[in-house]
C-alpha cells in the first residue's frame, strides 16, 4: 500500500508503532470515558448552535442556498477532523492538536494554536450563552427577564456541571447527544411525512414550489451564500473535539477512528438533509435570527406545544454546546501550562482529575458575554460568532499544517504513519488551508454584517499573540530544555 492510499477497514484498526514523543500534559487523567460516550461526544460535536440557532439567520440572510454551504464545509470539516484522527491514531493526546503543534510546528506554533482555540472556546461560550438567553425567552414567563440575567444563570449552571468528574462529564454528554439526535431524527421524521402527505404548514402545502415561488435556490443570489460560509464553519466547530477526548478513553486506537468515520453521514444527514427540509416546509422568509427555525416550523404545524417541546432540546444543544467547550479549553490550557505557554495555576487538577482552574478561566472570559447581552443583546450572537470562526478557522489551519509536517516526517522515514490515514495527502491539506484563507477574505466583503470588522480584529489577535509569545518564550524554553535533559 502508498503511503497515500486508503487503508482497508482491517488495516484502519491495526495497531501503529507509537513513536511520538509523550506530552506530560497528559498525566494525572483517569481515562474513564467509554467507546460510547466518545462515540456520541463527536455526534454532539457536529450538532450544535450553529445548526439549531445559526440556520435561522443564515437562511434569512442566503435563502435555500444555505445547503450547499453547509455540503462544501461540512467535506472541508471532514479533511480535518480525518486528519486530526489519524494524528491521535499516532499518538493520542489530552492536548490533542496543540500538543502535535508543539511536535511538528515547535513551541511558537503550540502557543498560537492554543490561544485561538481559546479564544474560539471562550466566543463560542459567549454565543452559546446568547443562544440559551433567546432560547428562553421563547416562554413568556421569562420575556421579563433581562436576556443578560439568564445568560449569566446558564454560565453558572453548566460551570458547577463542568466541574464534576471525567466521567459524569462523559455520561452526562452521552444523553445531550441523544437528546440532540433524537431531535434531528424526529424533525426529519415528522418534515418528511408532512411533505410526503402534503399537510399544511403555517397554511401552505408544503414542497418544491417553496423555493422556486420564492425566488429559487439563489433567491438573494450566490454572494450572500458564500457570505454565510464563516457562519456555517462556526456551525461545525467541535467536530475536532473528538481529538481532545481521546486522552481520557482508554483504547484511543480502536475508538477514534469509528467516530471520524462516522462524522461523513451525519453532515449529509443532519447539517444538508434539515437545510433543504427546511426550506421545502416553509418559504426561506419565514426564519429568521432570533429563532431556531426548527421552533419555526414545530410552531407552525399546530401540534399543541410542539414549539415549546423543541425548544427545550435546542435549549439542551446549547447548554451542551458550552459544557463540551469548557471541557475542552481546560484540557488544552493544562497542556499549554505544563508547557509553559498558559498561566501555571491553569495546570491544577481537582481531586477528581479535572483541570478545573482552565475550566474556570474560560468561563471567566465567557462573562463578557453576558455583558455583551446586557449592551447590544440583538447583535451579540453574529458578533461572536464571526469572531469564534476565526478561532475555528486557525485551528483547522494548525491541524492540517501538523499533518502536513507529520507526512513529511513519515517520508523522510523519522515517523510511522498510521494504517488509519488522510488520503491524498499533500494535495488535501494545500486546498484546505486555501479555502479556509479564501474565508476570511469573504469576510471582509460582508459589508452588512460584522464580517469586515471580525477581519480587522486580526490585527489586534496578532499583536497580543506576538506580544504574549515573547513575554512566555523564556519559560517555555527553559522547560523544554530541562524536558529534554530528563533521562
């Protein structure tokens, strides 16, 4: 077999030399999460606010279009979280990709791959505690309620979650996934039959004329698809997830590669299949940001508190969405401080093997959210957003620049790859990184939104990022160099 073929399904389990170098991160995690919970933990990644809340707006703003935004990232999202596995296959990490930065980009490449994650973990909670704010909302009993209140009550409550062992953590993440899944299926479900059997929707007989009587699948035209393209990768932030957690399973080897694999059917299924059965059930005008459009149509089928009831899920993706986010920034920043790249005291584990002082930094940093629901509660979700896909988009960039360097290694023969593999490799990497550059200029021709001034935040990023690096760089380097000197 090339070095570049696809593997066979026995080859894709065998077991690869483990030649990586150990990242001391690592130690102190009880490895309790089961195959199951990794399993679903990557579903859930793949299903959150931006699919529940984001559809909404996106399809507002791009009309039926929105489903081949969601089909080209969803394969983009795929290279990448297909590389990241194979990454993990050869040597499974708590630090996941900062942790190969550190082995293929050096110290400089894991300080800048672990602060925009971040960033992206600590925008994505403020957007996620937006989310559950409107979510709420949608009960009249608590339109009173300041959405800045009940931000601040849903930070507090998934923070005290959070901090419960590994593996409460895992199950408890295992039943939002269901519930998250279930939802998609019921919605599915219950769409087909309604346009299979014509039933009225909001009035109108659902089907094809939804769109073609609505201005066709361009309504807007094709700018403002592609406009939304930041949006929708936002959508399918966490799908790396599954790479975090493969430092607390413990056979890694055999769980992971299932769990990538899988990532293909459910972007088809759940991200492009709900799109279009949206956009078939109601005309694209009848969404909009300020509701989850499956809200939209569950109220609208007349179903006695059928809305309520898919509220309540969407309101549980949310709240998933920021449990897995601060999971996942604990875990990175105790690897960043052990390295010496994150503040020290963000390498303390609880007695029960979590990384609570990373937990609770990131939340910390997510309160901004809440004031940002208090000063311009209509515009805080597209805000963070935007600025949270830039932490996506640099994170994707890091992990596919880490394979790139790790095949180069292989050929050169100082690493093994792996049976389970990224195929087409470097080709793959090269038009990732291109599409994911070519987003960010889209960026700053989104004259409407806050596109143009997410792309002038880069300028500030940059300079914080510079200037923290040489205010860390000496005790990164003392540290590694005393690493090394160990026997």
């Amino acid at each position: 077999m090339t070095k570049d073929a696809s593997p066979t399904p026995a080859e894709e389990h065998a077991e690869p030399l483990d030649t990586g170098l150990p990242d001391p991160g690592d130690s102190g995690y009880s490895k309790t999460l089961q195959p199951r919970h990794i399993s679903m933990i990557a579903i859930g990644g793949a299903i959150g606010t931006g699919l529940f809340l984001g559809a909404g707006g996106n399809l507002a703003k791009a009309g039926p279009g929105l489903a081949l935004a969601y089909l080209v990232c969803g394969v983009f999202a795929f290279f990448v979280v297909r590389a990241l596995g194979e990454l993990v296959v050869y040597r499974p990490s708590s630090g996941s990709f900062v942790s190969y930065a550190r082995e293929f980009l050096g110290e400089r490449g894991a300080f800048v791959a672990g602060w925009m994650y971040v960033l992206n973990w600590a925008t994505t909670g403020m957007a996620d505690i937006t989310a559950i704010a409107l979510y709420v909302h949608y009960w009249s009993a608590f339109t009173s309620v300041p959405q800045w209140v009940l931000a601040l009550v849903a930070l507090a409550v998934v923070v005290t979650v959070n901090l419960v062992s590994v593996k409460s953590f895992g199950e408890m993440e295992f039943w939002f996934a269901i519930v998250k899944v279930a939802a998609i299926v019921a919605f599915l479900a219950v769409g087909t039959w309604l346009l299979a059997s014509r039933s009225p929707v909001d009035g109108d007989v659902p089907g094809l004329h939804m769109i073609t009587d609505h201005g066709g699948f361009f309504p807007l035209g094709l700018l403002p698809v592609v406009l939304v393209t930041q949006t929708v990768i936002f959508s399918y932030a966490a799908v790396e997830m599954v790479g975090v957690t493969a430092g607390e399973t413990a056979d890694p080897r055999t769980v992971v590669p299932k769990a990538v694999n899988s990532i293909v059917w459910r972007i088809a299924l759940f991200y492009v299949g709900s799109v279009v059965l949206l956009t078939l059930l109601l005309p694209w005008t009848s969404y909009s940001a300020s509701q989850s459009p499956f809200v939209t149509v569950f109220s609208d089928i007349g179903v006695p508190a059928a809305g309520g009831i898919m509220n309540l899920v969407v309101l549980t993706a949310a709240m998933s969405s920021l449990n897995s986010g601060l999971y996942t920034t604990g875990r990175i920043l105790r690897s960043m401080a052990v390295a010496g790249s994150a503040p020290s005291f963000t390498a303390r584990m609880s007695a029960s093997q979590v990384p609570y002082a990373g937990i609770l930094l990131t939340s910390f940093v997510s309160l901004i959210g809440v004031g940002l629901n208090a000063w311009l509660p209509d515009k805080a979700f597209a805000i963070v957003t935007n600025i949270a896909s830039l932490g996506v988009i640099s994170t994707w960039v890091m992990i596919m620049l880490c394979h790139l360097m790790f095949v180069r290694r292989a050929r050169q023969g100082l690493v093994e790859r792996p049976a389970f593999r990224l195929p087409g490799s470097p080709w793959i990497e090269l038009v990732t990184i291109a599409f994911l550059f070519a987003v960010i200029v889209m960026l700053w021709f989104d004259t409407d939104g806050p596109g143009r001034d997410t792309v002038l935040l880069l300028v500030p990023i940059t300079v914080a990022l510079v200037a923290g690096w040489y205010a860390v760089r000496g005790r990164v380097r003392a540290i590694a160099a005393h690493e090394k000197a160990r026997p």
